[in-house]
C-alpha cells in the first residue's frame, strides 16, 4: 500500500519527549518524520496575546484551533468531558513544541525510593527499573535541556555528575524564607531549573521577565522546539496541522500505518518501521482506544486493559499569607527554591509525600494580584499617594506556598472515549472519571499543616488555605510500564508489550507519580528508549 508519509521512525507529537528522541534517532541518520496536531508559532506572537489576553491562563498565548483543540483552565468542562467525582484541572497545548511553551521550568529528579514504593512502604507499585539503572539518563537529560542547579545539592537524589550550569540565584523572599526556617525541619534549597543562567548555546541567560508560565518571551527557559530544530537539522520533517486519528495493525501484530487528518480536511496515511506517540498522558490513551480493529478489540497495545487507567497528577495546596516584612515578590522566575526534604519517609506507608515549592509571584495564583490588590485597596476608597503607598506595602509582603503531592495510581481514575462528542477530526472526546484516595487526602491535609507551621514560624499574618485542590499542570499515567504485559501497557524500555514496533513516551508510562515535576524523568526516559528504538529500526 501506499502511504502518503514515509520513514524510519514516524513520531506523533511534538513535546519533549518525542522532540528529544527524535533528534537523538534522525542524528544516527534515521528517517524521522513527526504527525503534529498543531501548528508552528511565532514566539513574539506569543507574547503579544499574553499581554492582550484578558483571561491570563497558561493557555491564553496560544491557539485553540478547531483542528487542535486543547483544554482550557477557566472551561475544564468543554473539552474534557468530565464524569467526576472531582474534576481532573491539568490542561496541556497543542504546537510545535508542546507544553513545554508554558511548563514553569523545575527540573527535578525522582527520588530513588520513588521507584519502590511497594516495596518499601505497601503501597502502589514499583517502577520496572530503579534509579541507578535512570541515573545516567537524568545527567544526559540535564545537558539536553540545559539545567541550572547547585550541584552540591543532589536533594536525596544522588547524582554522577554537576549540572551544566549554576544555580539561578535564590530570590530575597526565597532568603527570607530560609532564614527564618534554619534550624526547623523545613530545608529551603535552589531547585534545579530547565532555564539558562549563563548564556549556553545560542540561548540567552533568564533575566527576570517573571512570566514562564505561559511564556518566556527570550527562550532562556527551555523548550522542545530547541530539540525540534535539532531533528530538523538532522533532517526530520515536521508534519504540522496533521492530526493522527487511528492506528492500523497489520497482520503480523505491528503497526502498519497512521491514518490522518489534516487541516484543511484533506487525509492520508503515515508508515514507519517503528511508530513512536508521544502525544501526552490523555492524547495518547485517547488516540489507542480510537483505533479498536480486528486483532484488538478494546484497542491498540490494550490487552491488559490499562490503557486510560491510573490518571493522576500531583494534586495541590496552595496557601499564601502576608509578611511582617517586605519580601520583595513580583521578580524573577516564578519559584527559585523549595523544601525538598519531606519527599520520602516511613510516613508514606499512610500518606502522601509532597514538596513544597515557594513563589515569587506574590499572591498572583491565588487571587490575581497585583491587580486585584490595588482594586481591592481602590474600593476601600484609597486614591492617589495614599493608594500608592497601599499598594506598594501590600504588594512586596505577599508570600506563596504551594505542596505538590504525590497521587496513588488508581484504575478507576481513567480517561476514555466520550461516546457522544467528537472534534472536528472525528476523534470522540476524552471523558475523565477522576478522584482522590484517603491516601493522597491525607497527603493534602499534612501539607496545609505544614504551610500553617511555615507561616507561623515566618510571623506571617492573613494565613489562608484554598479549600480547593489544585492540578498542577502534569499529567501522569494512562499507559502504565511495568514488568509483566498482564498488569501494564509497556515495558522497561516503553514499548508496548502487544506491538513490538510501537512506542510510547511520555509521563504517561509512570507507574507512579512521585512528587517530582515529571518533565526531567519524562525526558531521561526518552533518552533511555532511543537504543531500543533504533535497535528497532535496524532489526
């Protein structure tokens, strides 16, 4: 048969893991060619419909064409159509380059007890691999993104190697924070960051523009067109506006081709000897159980029935209080430190662990500020010098914590198909049944314990706690690597256990969600994948 699209490797989405493996395979001199749902943009664009967006979300740069839509924060329920108990809030981008456009830029690693947590503590599962054997991938991974980090602080993940670069300076509120903690058992450390401090390979070193969620207008903050241009270079082609909206299974058991849509309508068919998707953690089960045939009836790589299964995020406590003394927020990138050191315990055999992350950004999460405060001290009738000096008093004493807390894996939080609503490509909808277990409940409430102890050490006051649990913007599980195909979607390496040709990268394949940001280890295991890809290829 024909195909409209031929190569080595054909990769669907564009994000940071099928960018990165992609350039790593295309400069062996595969053929790499990617399926993009979205389109390519302009980054000073970008930037000009944030700064004219009257809804400031992390999505508002960015397009949501009705060819490549995407969920928004402020409409969760449009596009995910959500069947509860609580609904699921982490959104992501369709472009050139994924989500990486708008992720904050923490890169932090797994811990090495992550990776057993049955094991260790009776709950969930381990990982199919330990850290040693990732180690080595993280380090690579660090160099690809372009980490800045203290590397005398491995933060209980021991390390075989310095970051690229130093550390981004701590902020003063950060040093606030830290002087007033010493001695206590909350350890205020630099958090590695996917953002340039010196100038390193053409990028320029972060100056402080303060908006890396949604959009760092000098690409001092990393992102995966970086390793698009890469690919390219090595002679990749990048299909963009080309949705893939079914896989076809040949009669020996492998992918055989991608159908496709792009936007103009038009349609066609993609081949690789190896089919890579990449296309996140909801895109990527939904795409799967779209392409139900003969020869997989509950659809591509789902003999187990784990496809769509154990969704999870790092569900957040975001509490904030003001200062007795300025702190100066507003300045930077959006968090420069954290406290690391209450990621692991005996405590996990009955709750969560977190981590906490420190802001920068004032009270700007929680309630719009600064501009909600200076409405806020308008309506009490201040005008004038008055208010400007209101403003500022109340502005440089705002403080921020928010824990990020590790979710249990669950087979009844799962995407599937809407049976009801499709997108202009014909694909259906992904429907989300999602809650919390007692476990990461438990995680919750220590958390907002231990901002209340934090402020109170602080001598902070107007200490408020959001009732609400926040997402975090990471998306986690739905094709779960494991060690048997009975009880997991793919392997060690991220192949699927059905389909020897197929590959799926991505935070989905975690078996767990740690506490880490995902984006270092979704990274370090894309790396990882590349030698088992070409080995692929090459028979």
């Amino acid at each position: 048969m024909e195909h409209d699209i031929n190569a080595d490797i054909l990769i669907i989405g564009t994000g940071i893991a099928g960018a990165l493996a992609g350039a790593k395979l295309a400069q062996k001199g595969l053929t790499v060619a990617f399926l993009e749902t979205g389109k390519r943009i302009d980054r000073s664009d970008a930037v000009e419909n944030f700064w004219n967006a009257k809804i400031k979300t992390p999505e508002s740069p960015y397009p949501n064409d009705a060819s490549a839509p995407h969920p928004l924060a402020y409409k969760i329920g449009e596009y995910y159509q959500q069947a509860g108990p609580e609904n699921f809030k982490s959104t992501y981008i369709k472009l050139v380059g994924g989500t990486t456009w708008h992720w904050l830029g923490t890169t932090l690693r797994n811990l090495p007890a992550d990776f057993k947590l049955q094991s260790l503590y009776g709950h969930a599962v381990d990982w199919p691999i330990d850290y040693d054997t990732l180690e080595p991938f993280y380090l690579a991974a660090e160099q690809e993104i372009g980490v800045s980090g203290d590397s005398a602080e491995d933060l209980g993940s021991p390390r075989s190697g310095a970051f690229p670069m130093p550390m981004i300076p701590m902020s003063y509120s950060d040093r606030y924070f830290a002087d007033a903690l010493e001695g206590s058992q909350y350890h205020v450390r630099a958090t590695p960051q996917g953002r340039n401090s010196v100038f390193r390979e053409d990028r320029p070193e972060c100056c402080g523009n303060g908006s890396c969620i949604p959009v760092c207008p000098i690409q001092a903050k990393y992102d995966a067109t970086v390793h698009i241009a890469q690919a390219e270079a090595a002679g990749a082609v990048i299909h963009a506006q080309t949705t893939a909206t079914r896989l076809d299974l040949g009669p020996d058991g492998k992918i055989a081709s991608v159908s496709f849509r792009r936007a103009d309508g038009s349609e066609g068919t993609a081949a690789g000897k190896v089919v890579v998707i990449a296309a996140h953690a909801i895109e990527t089960p939904r795409l799967l159980l779209n392409s139900a045939q003969d020869g997989a009836p509950n659809g591509i790589a789902n003999s187990s029935d784990q496809v769509g299964r154990n969704l999870m995020d790092h569900p957040s406590k975001l509490s904030w209080a003001m200062a007795a003394n300025p702190v100066w927020p507003f300045r930077g990138p959006l968090s420069t430190s954290g406290i690391e050191n209450l990621r692991d315990g005996a405590f996990r055999k009955d709750r969560a662990a977190f981590r906490i992350e420190i802001g920068n950004d004032g009270h700007n999460w929680p309630t719009g500020a600064p501009l909600s405060t200076a409405a806020d001290l308008a309506r009490q009738g201040l005008r004038g010098a008055e208010l400007d000096a209101a403003i500022r008093d109340a502005t440089s004493r705002q403080i921020r914590l928010t824990s990020l807390v590790e979710q249990s894996p669950d087979a009844e939080n799962r995407v599937t198909l809407d049976p009801e609503k499709r997108d202009v490509n014909g694909v259906p909808l992904p429907r989300i049944h999602y809650d919390y277990s007692e476990y990461t409940r438990a995680g919750l409430e220590a958390a907002e314990a231990a901002h209340q102890d934090i402020f109170t050490r602080l001598g902070a006051t107007e200490i408020k706690h959001s009732p609400d649990i926040y997402g975090a913007g990471h998306v986690i599980g739905t094709v779960r690597m494991g060690a048997e195909p009975q009880n997991s979607v793919v392997d060690a390496d991220l192949r699927s256990f059905d389909h020897p040709n197929l590959f799926l990268l991505g935070s989905g394949s975690f078996p767990t969600s740690a506490t880490a940001n995902p984006t270092l280890t979704i990274a370090a295991l894309s790396l990882r994948a590349v030698e088992a890809i070409a080995g692929t290829v090459r028979g």
